[in-house]
C-alpha cells in the first residue's frame, strides 16, 4: 500500500505547487498589470462622476470615459464600481482556470491519453465557458449604466 500511496500524494502535492503558481500569476496578471481584454477599469470617482477607461480585446487601452450623473442617479456610481470590481475577479477566475486546464489537458496528453478524454477531463471547456459567460453580462451591465 506504501508504494502506491506515496508517489500519488507527490504528484498531487507537485499540481497544488504549479497551480498555486499560475493561480498567483493570474491575480498579478490582472490585479497589477490591469490586462482587462474588452472590460473597464475606474480611475477616478467623485460624488457625482467617474471617470473609466475601457479596453479593447487585447487588453490595449481605448479610451478614457468620464460619466457625470445627477443628484438622483448616483447610485449608479456605487453600481459601476461593484460591477467592475466584479469583472477583475472573474477575469481572475477564466485565466486561472484556462491556465490550470491548459497544464492539466498538456500533462495528460503527455501521458498518453487521447486528445478527446483529455478535452474532457480537463475542463477546459468549463474553464472557459462558466467566466465567459459572466464577464459578457458584467461588460454589457456596465455599458448599460454608462450610458
């Protein structure tokens, strides 16, 4: 049983390393270098105004957008704010996933597994689906409460 046991929980503790490594890269990629593809991100809020400046698919600034609102629509301040913080953590989420599958279908391919069982048993297309899904209708409310 011992020399099951052991090369099992070594290799399980090597995928918590690597994933714990390119789960922190992800937060670095998008909590500090700001790469936000086709999102936003808040550069100045005010009582009645922020100023946003939006990306463009590949993460390269567009253009700065200053929104002004009244007295009785401010709310929506707190609301694009919520929203955008929201956005960078499911950026977060989709690169981690899409990072931790990429290695996880790679180290199974490597294995000798066929391509489609290691399609499946990575996840990469749960991976990459579930924070797509979210970040489109998060882009989209934001957009909404801009204009």
């Amino acid at each position: 049983m011992d020399d099951h046991f052991v090369p099992k929980v070594m290799k399980f503790l090597a995928f918590l390393l690597i994933a714990g490594i390119l789960i922190g890269i992800s937060y670095l990629i998008v909590y500090k270098v700001s790469f936000l593809p086709n999102g936003y991100d808040i550069v100045e809020v005010s009582d009645e105004s922020i100023s946003l400046t939006s990306f463009n698919m590949v993460g390269m600034e567009k253009k700065g957008i200053d929104a002004v609102f009244s007295e009785k629509d401010t709310w929506k301040i707190k609301a694009i704010e919520h929203e955008v913080k929201k956005q960078k953590e499911y950026l977060w989420i989709l690169f981690s996933a899409i990072s931790v599958s990429a290695f996880l279908f790679v180290y199974k391919l490597l294995i000798r597994m066929q391509f489609w069982r290691a399609v499946l048993e990575s996840n990469i297309m749960i991976a990459v689906l579930f924070p797509l899904f979210h970040l489109s209708r998060l882009v989209n409310r934001i957009s909404d409460f801009i204009s």
